[in-house]
C-alpha cells in the first residue's frame, strides 16, 4: 500500500486490466493497449553499446532502459514462452505476463486456471496470439531507447517464432527494431575477453548483491537491474569486479 501510495502521488495509479491481473502494475494512465500491435513512431534505433564505458554513459543519461525477461516451458522439440516481464530501468513502470497454453501438461494448465481463477472458457484469452498485440503496444507506450536483457538469443527466438505464427508486421516487432543490449555477453567481453559467460545467478552471488527468487522472469528483471546500477557507477574509482 505504501509502495501505491507513493506511486500515485508522483503521477503513476494502478491499471486494472480484463486479462491477467499480474500482467502491469503502475503504467501511466490513459494508455489503450487493445487493439492491433502498433510499431513505434518517428523514432530511430539508438546507437549500440560496445563497452562497460558505453553502458555507464547510457544508464547515467536520459535513455530510457527497458529490462525484459522470459521464462519458457517445453513441449516437443521447442520452448514456448510461459512468462514474460520488464521494467523501465530506474523508474516505477514495470509489467509481468503469464500466458495459458493448451500445449502445456494437464496439471499445469489446471494449476493456471486454479490459481488465476480462470475458467477453460476464457483461458484462450491469456494465450500468446492474444496477449502478444498487447505487449506490443504496452513497449510502444514506453517508448524505450534499449532493451536490455541476460542472453536475450532465446528470448528474441521465441518471439520471433511467435510472431511469425501470427504473421505480425515486421516493423511492430519491437525486439527488432529497438536497440538490444545482451548483458551476459557485454560483460563475458568487457571482463573475461569473451573467454566465458555466467548466469545470472552466479553474477549476482560474484557482485555480492542480494538474492532474488531466480528462474521467475520478474525477479530476474530486478535481479538485472541491480546488476546494471552496479555498472552504472565509475567502477575505476568506486568499486573493483
């Protein structure tokens, strides 16, 4: 309640959607996220960032940052995506996604359905085709200059797939047109000169920060977020790796 309190008074109030409670808390009001996905206008792709230096100026500038993360279940040969959360970068905007799907086991779309009080009438309305135009158009309302991600090739897959199964215009496909900034990779670069990569996990136990619920995407977009307030600081002067 406090956390809603202060939220309002510096201009935020909650949104109550028709689908999925979870799915946004605290995004500006007057957004209509219904309709066809729209891509974002008149805005050019942000310049890429290649360094730790690089990202300190961004996240010490006026770019806004959109952290995303999404969890997966498999069915077959392939991921589906099961979860997906973000949230601006410093700032109170944040949302989190659970997507029904008839692919998955019986006891876990019965546990969906339980535990959001859906009934399997309605649980086609929390399914990817349906949800996906709305994420679209909640990112374009964002407005971010980065996404930001910690191995972001699955991620990026997965909605490309999904995309292309409701043949999605490519310039609404914000994953694409929206400058990415993969973490795990910058820093396997920057730090260990590419020679490995860690979870994100073990980064955050190697940072020392504090433990997050790991493997549920809207702990690990606060878990990323901590990482890159770390990285935000002169790291030659203030803080040692």
């Amino acid at each position: 309640m406090a956390e809603q309190q202060r939220l309002q008074e510096a201009g935020y109030a909650p949104i109550h959607f028709s689908s999925l409670f979870p799915i946004s808390q605290y995004i500006m009001v007057g957004q209509n996220l219904n309709g066809p996905a729209a891509a974002p206008v008149g805005r050019a792709k942000a310049a890429p960032v290649e360094s730790l230096t690089q990202l300190r100026a961004v996240l010490n500038g006026s770019a806004r940052l959109l952290i995303l993360d999404l969890e997966f279940f498999q069915a077959g040969n392939q991921n589906h995506i099961f979860q997906l959360a973000g949230r601006i970068y410093g700032q109170a905007e944040k949302f989190n996604y659970y997507f029904f799907n008839s692919q998955q086991t019986e006891t876990r779309q019965l546990q969906f359905l339980r535990r959001y009080d859906v009934p399997f009438s309605q649980a086609q309305q929390y399914t990817v085709k349906h949800q996906l135009p709305r994420i679209i158009n909640l990112v374009a309302s964002l407005a971010p200059d980065y996404l930001v991600s910690w191995d972001n090739s699955q991620d990026f897959k997965a909605l490309q797939r999904a995309a292309n199964r409701l043949a999605l215009p490519k310039q609404n496909r914000f994953w694409n047109n929206i400058q990415a900034i993969d973490l795990e990779k910058l820093v396997a670069q920057q730090v260990w000169n590419g020679q490995k990569a860690l979870g994100l996990k073990k980064m955050c136990q190697l940072l020392n920060l504090l433990p997050f619920k790991f493997h549920q995407a809207q702990h690990d977009v606060r878990a990323i977020e901590a990482i890159l307030k770390f990285y935000s600081l002169d790291l030659s002067r203030e803080l040692l790796l």
